[in-house]
C-alpha cells in the first residue's frame, strides 16, 4: 500500500514530459511501473511527482534504419522478444526478453525501464554491452547519444541526469553467422536472477560473454583465444577462470556469497560460449 501523497502526471507528448522532468527536481518517471510501484508499495520511495510515460506516442516501435536497429524505450518485453526485426537481427536481445519474469511483467515492463532502474541483476545490462549498444537519452532542449558501456555506472546508478529519459536504443546489426546464448542462474520461476551470462560468437571476428548479477555493473569479456585453434577443454577453462578474474567486485547478499557468485561467472560463462560456438556450427542462429 503507497501511505504518501503525490502529484500524477500523464503526458502525451515527448516534449510535455521532459518540461514536467525539468520542473520537479523530485519526479519519479513510471513506465510500466515493475520496479517503482513496488518500491513505492514498500515505503522505499516516496515520490512528491510521478510522471507516467504511457500515453507517449511512437516512443514503444521498432524500426531498421541501415545497419541498426532502433527500439523505443517504452517497447515492452514481450515486444522485444518477438518483434521480426530483432528476432532476425539482434537475436540474443529477444532470448534474454523472454526469459524476463513472468507473464504479467513481460507484457507490462518496458526495455527503456528496466535500462534506467539499472538493477545489477537485470537480464538487459550485459546483453546491451556485449551488443555494442548505445542509448539515446532526451532533456528539455538537448539529446545525446551514450553508449552502454558508458552508461551503468553503479547499482541502479547510470549516466542519466535527473530530467532526462532514456527514449531510444540503437543495435547495430549482427550477421547471419553469429551465434548467441543466454543463460541465467535463478532460483525459481519468474524471480531475478542471480548471475547471467550472455555470449556472442561470429567467427573469425568477435567472441564475447557479458556478465550480469554478479558486481555493481555489468562486466564485459571479449574473449579472441576462442579462436586459436580448435576451442577444446583447456580454453573453456581459461575462458572460465578470466571470467572469475574479472568478476573481482562480486557482491555478497542472502542468494550467494562473493565467492559462489564468481564461481557461478566462470560456469555461466563457458556454458553461453558453448551454446554460441554451437549455433555458430549448427547455422542456427535465427
């Protein structure tokens, strides 16, 4: 139950939102409203103005524009994972979509949402790294482009200013010959889960895992040895143990320990690679 009162606000436009976010110093925005209800419910944000983004027009398409991929910050998951562009083009986006939660948060949680909230344990921030991603973040009378491996600076902590928006996300491309994989650790159905591991494989060019739930932000490993020879057991190994290595700010909390958590990076992480390089030999990718 939200005990607080607060001003509500539900523009239709863009530029009417952004000028409410210039205004209120202490405006909270709600998207699909799957981490700030809750949070609000449980008296851990009291809000003096919500700004509801859901009657925004055009801000929830996806579209192709060369060789990227445009998505809208209100795109829900559902969206994401079956949208036929980025089933075609950035496939391993729409995996990690569906694993999301459950029914009801897939079809009310937004991709623009879950970017800002920027909890360690979401399913999108190592996908967005390995992916090459960039955000385009709006304010009143400017809008920059930032890249996500600039943008998660800390725990639900990220490069956006307190009256801008997160309105777009760009993917560039991937070929027809790359492989990807998403793999998550949880501990039932729907919860968040604890590690997750999401890979990429186009041979001869690029090999990467990134690595969610694990520190403060989303950990990338660009892994080349993939490709020295034929990838036998002892380079899964080393793959796994650089996974460890770089998994060095492992929180601790009631699912784990540091030290399961980075346990949990070096196996992740060789099982996505695998199930990538598999996918890569199988010419199934799509």
């Amino acid at each position: 139950m939200i005990g607080t009162e607060f001003e509500f606000f539900a523009p239709r436009a863009l530029d009417e939102a952004l000028d409410l976010l210039a205004r209120h110093d202490d405006a909270k925005v709600l998207a699909g409203g799957m981490s700030l209800v809750p949070v609000m419910s449980l008296g851990l944000a009291h809000p003096a103005v919500v700004v509801s983004l859901n009657h925004l027009a055009d801000l929830d398409t996806v579209s192709e524009e060369g060789d990227t991929i445009r998505i809208g910050a209100l795109a829900r998951h559902k969206q994401v994972g079956s949208h036929p562009l980025i089933l075609r083009h950035v496939p391993l986006l729409a995996q990690a979509a569906r694993s999301i939660g459950d029914v009801q948060i897939r079809n009310r949680g937004t991709l623009g949402g879950s970017l800002a909230h920027a909890d360690p344990a979401a399913d999108y921030p190592a996908v967005m790294l390995v992916l090459d991603a960039r955000l385009r973040l709006a304010r009143q009378g400017n809008e920059r482009v930032v890249p996500a491996r600039e943008f998660f600076l800390d725990v639900m902590t990220t490069d956006l200013a307190p009256d801008e928006l997160v309105v777009e996300v760009q993917l560039p491309k991937l070929a027809p010959a790359v492989g990807v994989a998403h793999e998550r650790l949880r501990r039932v159905e729907g919860a968040f889960p604890i590690v997750t591991a999401s890979a990429l494989v186009e041979p001869g060019r690029r090999a990467a895992v990134g690595m969610g739930g694990i520190g403060p932000t989303p950990v990338l490993l660009e892994v080349p040895e993939l490709f020295e020879g034929d990838p036998g057991d002892a380079v899964f190994e080393a793959i796994g143990q650089r996974a460890y290595d770089a998994a060095e700010s492992a929180m601790e909390d009631l699912n784990g320990s540091a030290r399961y958590r980075r346990e949990m990076a070096r196996h992740y992480s060789q099982r996505a690679l695998r199930q990538a390089l598999a996918r890569t030999r199988e010419g199934a990718t799509r």
